[in-house]
C-alpha cells in the first residue's frame, strides 16, 4: 500500500473510563483489551496507574494479557507517577507511557500555579526520566486547543529533544473548530524545527459535537495517530468516536493520505462488549454501530438498496461486523461447545469454577432461550464478572402482579449480608414497584439518574439487558442486569449498582 499508516491509539480503558458511572473491573478492562488487541489497535492506554491501586493492577493485567498491540500508562508529568507507569507497563511486550502537563494560560496560571518555563522544565525532566523506563515516550501539552502557539512550538521542540517520539495535541475542553484545529496542526508540524523525529496526535473532546471532524481535520493536515474511543466514550461529553474516525477514513480514501491497519469487522462486536461491559447504551441512530445505521425504512430507500445497494449505502455493513454476531449454541450444547466458543471470543476464566458458574448460568438461559448468539455469551460473562464484585445484597425471590386496570405490585425477598428480608410495594409499573420494595429493605439514600432497557438480540425471547445508574452523595455507579424476563434483569441491575456502591474506591482523576 502507497498509503501512510494512521496510528490508532484507543482510550476507552482510560478516558472513557473517566465517564461518570463507566468505571471497570480489572477483569472487564482485560476483556476489552482483548477485544481492541482482536481489532488491530495499535495503542491501547489501558490506565492512569498512579489513580489508585485498582488502576495500576488493571494497566499491568492488561499489560500481560495483551501481546500485540502496545500498552500505555498515563502519567502527570511528575516523578511519581512516571515511575508508578513505568512500573505497570513493565510486563508488556511493547510499552509506552504517556506524559502531560498543561500549557494553556488559564490551565498553567490557575491549575498549576506555575511560570511557562517552570511548565518546559518539568516537561522535559518528565519526557526524559520516562524514557529511562520505556524508548517509547509521549508527550501531551494538556489544553493545547486553548494554548499560545509560539509556547506550543517551544515545548513541542524541547520535549522531543528530550526523547519523546509522539507529540499529542489534545483539545482538552472540545473547543476547536475543525478548520481552525487542522490548521494548528499543520502550524506546528511545519514550526516546530524537530517536527520530523516524532508522530503528531490528536486527542479531541466532544463538547460541540465535533471531536471525529476535528480529528480528521487533524489527519488531513499531517496528524498520524488519533486518539480514540469505542462509542465515543469519555470524561463530559466523551472523545472521538473511534468507528466514526477509522469508517471515515475507510471509506473516503479518496481524500486522505493515510489509511488504518484495523480489521473493521471486529468494530460492532467490540461496541456492543463495552456497551455491554459500561452499561452506557448505543443510541440507534449512532454512526456505524447504532442499530439503525444500516437500516433502511423508507420505501423509496428500501426499493434503491434493492436495486443497487450503494444508491443509499456508502459502507457494507459486514465490513463493521453487523453479521458477526453468529447463532453458536443452544439447549443441547454441551460445556466442551460452550468452552470452545468462549475461546473463540477470547474469554478466558482464571479457574475451572469460575467456568462451570458461567456454564449453569448457559444452561439456565438455553432452557428459557432456544438460540443463544454471541452478544448473550458476552452479557451472560458480564454478569458472571460483576457478580465477583462482593455481593452483600442478592436476589433470593421476586413476584410482581401486573394486571390492566390495576397496581402492579412487586413482593421481593433478598439476602442482605447472608440476612433474609421481605417487603412489598406497588408502584407506576412493575420496575417501579420492585425498587420500591428493594428499598423498602435496603434503604440506600441513593438516586436514580438513569434506567434504560436495551434488546440483547432480536426476537421477543431476547434477554433484555438493564443498565441502572444511581448517585449516593455524588459518587456514581452503573449496575447492569440481564435476564429474558425484564423485571429481573431490572432488579439484578439495580442490586449490582448497590453492590457496587458497598466496594471502596480511591481514586485520583488524571487532571486534578
Ligand atoms: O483531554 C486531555 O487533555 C487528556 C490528556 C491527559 C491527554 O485526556
Ligand atoms: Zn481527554
């Protein structure tokens, strides 16, 4: 190929992690990176290891479990935190740590209470001690969007000289207009005098909406690694949609100089695994990986497609992954089939029990659904990874009365902290009526931000899936639950959010 190659470098695991609500357990993070490492990704920044103890074992799991893509730690440019990267990306085949500090005025006057050239210096002491741990070192001027560009050249060239071998250009607040960003781009690649011994990024906020325009703008102008996560996850209003940005380039090769080395067949599964894992739903009318994207409802559509398929299509929808999600198993499917499958998926269990838990959960499901479809084995994994999260609450029984013209009510028993209680409440609907009982016992004190409900596969006997999201005194958990009878899942999701308030979390944000 007389193409240029695009560097992706996907931040799910990181930024998107920075989504209130969407933090993961090590072993989800693990699943991911798999997953991502599945389509090619090149970077993958697995964490913040200096955020908690929890980050640091995630960013060295990952580290471990990942072969071929490079691993990435991020770091404040502080000694401690390049030190606590350079540790938890030690295991890793291909390492990398990512330093930052802010450069824009507002950031280094109020933030960091620091002179622009106390900002070069630590920059450079920062770039130069991460390379004692790693040849491979990038460098972020945070806020760069909002930043001087005579500044942004000075530091730009004196970390490189340092040793740092990407050069990120985050628009941190999701500020930039795509012409104004590309235009900086290419500004810099053209100032800054060692601009050819390093790869110019992008890392591009969504808060306008135009975090994938301005990424490609970017691209156009020189950029050769974007910065990226699936769904668009990330901190506010989230990142570039990793699908958006590797389709657009895909598809409009016409234009760009670059092309990615993805399989974009792996991108709807890999969507539907973090929406899954997250409990942050897809909208059906996303680009690419909504449900709507490839469909087509109006007849004069439906009658061009049928003729000729690119009268209303621009991309094969097999070429994102919407057939992956092939009919494996059913009832009569045995544990070898079941195991075989998972492998398949890349779901590895640590232990011979942890697989036999996941294999009755197969078994329970099979009896109350005739095809089960890779999308229930991720859910049906997601559930038996979130119930290892210390469970002090669980379902022992739930009966709800629905019926027209009347309250629905809900009797719920549960097991608190190996205690059993019952209550009984009526409610707007059946949902409603057993959180209402569930609180009756449990008395949580929490909010209820977000319930949605989301079709695992097609057909009336699909599971549904249940995200719950709920505050307690602003810390935010998501819970998730599935099961063919909504009413479950909903109750399961809500216990796991409750669960998941019970664990302690200490955790510094990157930025702070
Ligand atoms: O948005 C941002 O500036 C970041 C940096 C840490 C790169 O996430
Ligand atoms: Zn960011």
């Amino acid at each position: 190929m007389d193409k240029e190659k695009l560097i992706i470098f996907d931040t799910t695991l990181r930024d998107g992690e920075q989504s209130p609500g969407a933090s993961m357990t090590q072993e989800e993070k693990v699943r991911i990176a798999r997953a991502l490492e599945r389509m090619r990704v090149d970077v993958i920044e697995a964490g913040f290891p200096m955020a908690s103890e929890g980050d640091f074992a995630s960013v060295q799991a990952v580290a471990r479990a990942v072969k071929d893509s490079t691993i990435c730690g991020l770091a404040r440019a502080l000694d401690k935190d390049i030190a606590r990267a350079g540790e938890a990306i030690k295991p890793a085949n291909s390492g990398r740590i990512h330093t930052f500090i802010a450069t824009s005025p507002i950031h280094m006057q109020m933030k960091l209470r620091m002179s622009p050239d106390q900002v070069v210096e630590q920059a450079v002491k920062a770039v130069k001690l991460a390379r004692q741990y790693t040849d491979n070192v990038e460098f972020s001027p945070e806020d760069a969007g909002r930043s001087e560009h005579d500044f942004l050249c000075r530091i730009i060239e004196a970390v490189i000289d340092a040793g740092a071998g990407t050069i990120n250009i985050p628009d941190t607040v999701g500020y930039n207009l795509p012409q104004q960003f590309g235009a900086l781009i290419g500004e810099l690649i053209a100032r800054v005098p060692n601009a050819d011994k390093a790869v110019f990024s992008v890392h591009c906020h969504n808060d306008l909406g135009l975090a994938v325009a301005n990424s490609l703008s970017a691209v156009m102008n020189g950029a050769r690694q974007v910065e990226c996560t699936i769904n668009g996850l990330g901190e506010r209003a989230g990142n570039a949609s990793l699908e958006e940005v590797v389709m657009a380039i895909e598809t409009r090769q016409d234009l760009f100089a670059c092309n990615t080395t993805l399989d974009t067949t792996q991108i709807v599964p890999c969507s539907r695994l973090v929406s899954s894992i997250t409990g942050f739903a897809v909208q059906p009318n996303k680009a690419i990986v909504g449900a709507n994207a490839f469909a087509h409802e109006s007849g004069i559509h439906q009658d061009g497609v049928l003729k000729n398929r690119e009268t209303y299509e621009i991309m094969r929808a097999e070429d994102v992954g919407w057939s992956a999600n092939r009919m494996v198993l059913g009832k009569h499917s045995g544990r070898n089939a079941f195991r075989s499958r998972l492998q398949e998926l890349d779901i590895v269990f640590e232990t011979e029990e942890a697989l036999n838990e996941a294999f009755a959960r197969f078994k329970e499901l099979a009896d109350k659904k005739h095809e089960i479809y890779d999308d229930d084995l991720q859910a049906l994994v997601t559930q038996a990874q979130s119930s290892t999260v210390d469970e002090r609450i669980k379902l022992v029984s739930l009966k709800v009365c629905s019926e027209t013209g009347e309250t629905p009510e809900s009797a719920v028993t549960l097991s608190y902290d190996s205690e059993e209680s019952s209550a009984s409440a009526s409610g707007g609907g059946p949902v409603d009526a057993t959180f209402k009982a569930i609180e009756k016992i449990v008395n949580s004190e929490t909010e209820l931000l977000l319930y949605s409900v989301n079709a695992i596969t097609s057909g009336t006997d699909s599971q549904g899936e249940v995200t719950v999201r709920l505050d307690k005194g602003g810390r935010i958990v998501n819970g998730q639950g599935a099961d063919t009878d909504i009413v479950i899942a909903s109750a399961k999701a809500y216990l796991n959010a409750l669960n998941k308030l019970h664990e302690p979390i200490e955790r510094a944000h990157p930025q702070v």
